[in-house]
C-alpha cells in the first residue's frame, strides 16, 4: 500500500466521504465532521494495518490503565456536588428582583420581569439577558445593548 497515495486521495474526499471510510475501516460511525480529524483517524488505521498496529503488550498496558465502563466522554458536573443554584449577578445596571425591564422593538413591546435567578420572558426563564434579546430578535446581541442598559453602570 502507498500510505502518499492514499493521503492525497482522502484530501480529495468530501466530509461524507471521509465518514463514510471512517466507518469503513473502524467498523463504526463517527461523530465528527472535523476534516483533518478524519484524515488522521483513518491515515492512523491504514497505516496500522500495514504496519502491525500496537504490540501485545502495549495493548495489555492500555487495557490496564483504562476501565472503558468508567470512561467518560464529559467530566462530571462539580465532581458529583450537586450545581448550586444559579444566583443573579450583582451588576448594578440590572434592576432588583421583581422590576420589569421594558423595550419597544419592531412595534412590540417587550416585557422582562427580572428574578432571583435571572430573568422570565413570555413565562419562559432565561440566565441572562442576551439570551433573552436572542430570543427577542433571533440573532446573537448584547442584552445590555440591546434593552439599553449600558450607560447605567
């Protein structure tokens, strides 16, 4: 086999295609669709194939240092502590737990009740208000900007 060859070849596949041979060779799916993650998985898998792959006993080493029960893809949340609650930032420009932040948009008008733990919006909870400017104007905005709350730090 001409590891080169093959190189070039999977340089000119798309990203379907690349997970497709992933799934190939690997005998499983991949999640990815990371180009160069691709490319190197697979380039790794022929050329152990060649190769001989990992010996014996690198094998059993691997096997030692790792139970695949208790492998995590994710760390644990607060090594098992339960999350605290979220707490409302103390930022001045945000009013005191009860108030409504209110804003004219498109000729609506928008509504934010500020609470203990962040902010409700058409009776949905949000953690700040760029999430809620977000799902005002369905773009990415700085919720301070956006209820012009800025200038009041």
């Amino acid at each position: 086999m001409n590891l080169n060859r093959e190189i070039t070849i999977l340089q000119a596949m798309s990203v379907g295609e690349l997970r497709e041979r992933y799934a190939e060779l690997h005998g499983e799916n991949c999640r990815s669709r990371h180009r160069t993650y691709l490319i190197r998985r697979i380039v790794w898998k022929l050329q152990a194939r060649a190769e001989g792959g990992l010996s014996e006993r690198a094998r059993q080493r691997a096997a030692e240092l790792t139970d695949v029960a208790e492998a995590r893809v994710t760390p644990p949340n607060g090594n098992g502590i339960p999350a605290k609650p979220r707490t409302r930032p103390n930022d001045p420009r945000i009013p005191a737990p009860g108030n409504m932040i209110v804003r004219d948009y498109k000729g609506r008008t928008v509504q934010v009740l500020v609470t203990e733990d962040g902010f409700e919006y058409e009776g949905e909870p949000y953690g700040s208000l760029s999430a809620v400017a977000k799902a005002v104007t369905d773009s990415h905005m700085n919720g301070f900007r956006f209820f012009k709350l800025e200038d009041r730090k």
